[in-house]
C-alpha cells in the first residue's frame, strides 16, 4: 500500500481494486489479515477459506497463507492434497511459487506442514529465506490471509505483529473469551494491534452483540484498547456439513443464506477504514519481527483484569462442548466419495461424484439430501 507522501503522484485509481491498494505490482502491498484465535474449533480456518472465495469472486486478487504449520488443514477444505508445502520451501527443494495452489476463482493458497511449528524461532539463514520467498510473491496480490495457528506460540504473536489487522475470532463458550483476551493482551505487548473481532456460532445478532460487548468491555477495562466489531456468523448446521464435505458454504448459490452470511463479512472488510500501512512489504516486517523477553514463558494466571469473571461459569454440557475438535473430513463423514487428487479437481468422476456435485450446488437442500444418501448408505 503506498504512503501518504505518493498520493498526489499515484495514477489514477482502477475502481476494481481495494481500498488502500496500490496499482502497479511493483507498488502494490496487499492488506494482511492475521486470522486468529485463543483457542481451537472456533472455526478459523473455514472463515479464512470462506471470506477468501467471496472476495475472489469480486475479482480481488487472494493468498491464503497456511500459518497454521503445526495442524496445517486449510487445504482440506477446498478438497486439496498438495504433494508440497512449506516444507519444501523451507528446505529449499522448491519455490515458494512451485508449492502455491490454484482454488476456485482464482484463489491461492500456500500450504503450510508440518515440523515448522516454530517458524519464528528457526535461525537466521531459514528465516531469511522464507522472508525472501513470501516477498516474492506478496505483490502480486490484493490480501495475504493469514490462517494462524490458535494460541499464543511465538510464531502466531509474530504474524499477528507483522499483520496490518487482526480478525479475532470468539464464540459464547467462556474459554473462548479467556483465551481470546489472554492472546490479545501478549499481543499488544509487542505493539499497537488493529483488532477486529468476529463473533461465531452465535443465535442471533443479540447474542453476538452481548459476546462482543462482554469482550470489548473488559478490553477497554483492563488493557485500555479498543476493539471493532467486523461482523457474526450464526449458528448454522450448512456450515458444519460443507466442511465435512470439504466444499465451502462461498461456493453455494448467491441467494443461499450460508453464502450470504460470508459476502456481508467481504463488505463489512472492504468497508472498514483503512489502516496506516507500514512502508515495507509483510515478509520484511515478519522477519524483523522479535518477542520479548517474556513471551515464552508460562502464561500468567488469570488475575482480576481477566474477562473470566465476565461469562458465567461453564456448566457440564459446555464444558463437554470445548473439547469438541470441528475438524473433519469425508471419510469422517462417512460419504463414500472418490478422492480428490492434487489442487483443486473440477472434473467429474463417475455418476456418484456427479450426483454429489449436483447436490453441492443446491446448498442447503443439496446437504439435507446428502446426509440422507449417507445414511442409506449405511443402511444393511
């Protein structure tokens, strides 16, 4: 993204590209979204894969980076089985532009692997390298999502850092309020943070407004910042079933509610004010990125500033919910579907994968009808 200095120089604007983005390829710097979360099965990953085909198919160019290294899965669900990731380019068998694969309209992603787990923490000479690789490539692109992994690793603090915002991602469970507020509070140990929040698997805009302003709330409270509400998903059994399905809800027809719910979140991102962008690309701000001396150690306890106290206790059933692991994958499901081969396969194989597809495309209706030929695919 240009400086405020080149403005009055700057070409005139093409009206196709997004807010705060430059023209030229060799001016542009892409929006990074740091894709984060305290703690897992929020939903992370479907999200970033999600909002990155609704803003592909407005023609914004789209790289998904799965930062994620340790429980790389991104890929799963667009159906792909990349044969190489960042592994490879970390070893230096392959560019980083071999390891990129193609998805639906356009969309990129870099698959992460896993042994990389702490990417920050890898000596000079890795660091450089993968530095270089990303640099490489960040131009070419509109948004650069980061899919982080949830926590507080040095490597997700890092990529938040280096990041020009932070779309945080909560639901109502108490743990994710927790978890959410301790990662934000190492977060901005390190620097001022962008964050907006969005608040998932929700009943209604009620219930996202009374989580977000619990959250908010104590942020303001106790670490005096300020966090913007982006937008909510609710509650929605389409949601669960595409990534079972390993077909995301962007891909339903335009008038589906599922997709409807993704193409506000594009406009709601679009529509956000545009934040001051450091003069350097992404990789170089990641690679100068450092933690403090604090940050590996062992997580404080939680003390009076923490929003524990702001949710109820959990009771049993909750607490049985947070152990709940959202990921899953066709052979989960247990629709017997021919496999998909490498990137992302648009082509057709036999009558059951096209009968399948048909019904993708019908969205919800298209889901009821194939968790009913599961069952009776299970039926003696």
């Amino acid at each position: 993204m240009p400086s405020t200095d080149n403005l009055q120089t700057e070409a005139p604007r093409d009206p196709t590209r997004p807010p705060g983005s430059a023209n030229s390829a060799e001016d542009r710097r892409p929006q990074v979204i740091a894709i984060t979360s305290g703690k897992g099965g929020v939903g992370k990953s479907s999200i970033a894969i999600n909002l990155g085909l609704c803003l592909s198919m407005r023609g914004r160019k789209v790289c998904i980076l799965d930062a994620d290294t340790g429980l790389a899965n991104a890929g799963l669900l667009l159906g792909m089985r990349p044969e190489y990731s960042l592994e490879h380019v970390l070893s230096g068998e392959h560019s980083i532009e071999a390891v990129i694969q193609k998805g639906p309209h356009g969309l990129k992603l870099v698959p992460g692997a896993n042994g990389i787990a702490e990417c920050v923490d890898l000596d000079t000479p890795q660091r450089r390298h993968l530095a270089n690789e990303l640099a490489r490539i960040e131009g070419e692109f509109d948004y650069l999502l980061l899919d982080t992994a949830a926590g507080i690793s040095n490597t997700t603090l890092a990529f938040i850092g280096a990041a020009h915002r932070m779309l945080l991602i909560l639901t109502p469970e108490p743990t994710s309020l927790t978890d959410a507020y301790s990662l934000l509070r190492l977060a901005l140990r390190r620097g001022d943070v962008n964050c907006q929040v969005l608040v998932n698997m929700v009943g209604d805009v009620h219930e996202a407004r009374d989580v977000f302003q619990r959250f908010s709330g104590a942020v303001e409270k106790y670490l005096k910042a300020r966090v913007n509400f982006l937008s909510f998903i609710q509650r929605d059994e389409s949601l669960r079933n595409a990534v079972l399905l390993q077909y995301p809800v962007a891909l339903f027809p335009e008038h589906d509610p599922s997709h409807r719910t993704f193409q506000r979140m594009a406009d709601a991102l679009e529509n956000a004010p545009p934040v001051t962008a450091p003069g350097r690309l992404f990789s170089q701000c990641w690679l100068d990125t450092k933690a403090p001396d604090d940050t590996g150690a062992a997580p404080e306890e939680p003390d009076e500033a923490s929003p524990a106290e702001s949710p109820p206790p959990p009771s049993p059933r909750s607490e049985a919910l947070f152990s709940r692991d959202n990921t899953f994958t066709v052979g989960d499901h247990g629709l017997d579907l021919p496999a998909r081969h490498h990137g992302y396969d648009e082509a057709r194989f036999g009558p059951q994968q096209q009968l399948a597809d048909q019904l993708r495309q019908l969205g919800h209706q298209g889901l009821s009808l194939m968790e009913r030929l599961r069952r009776l695919q299970k039926t003696p």
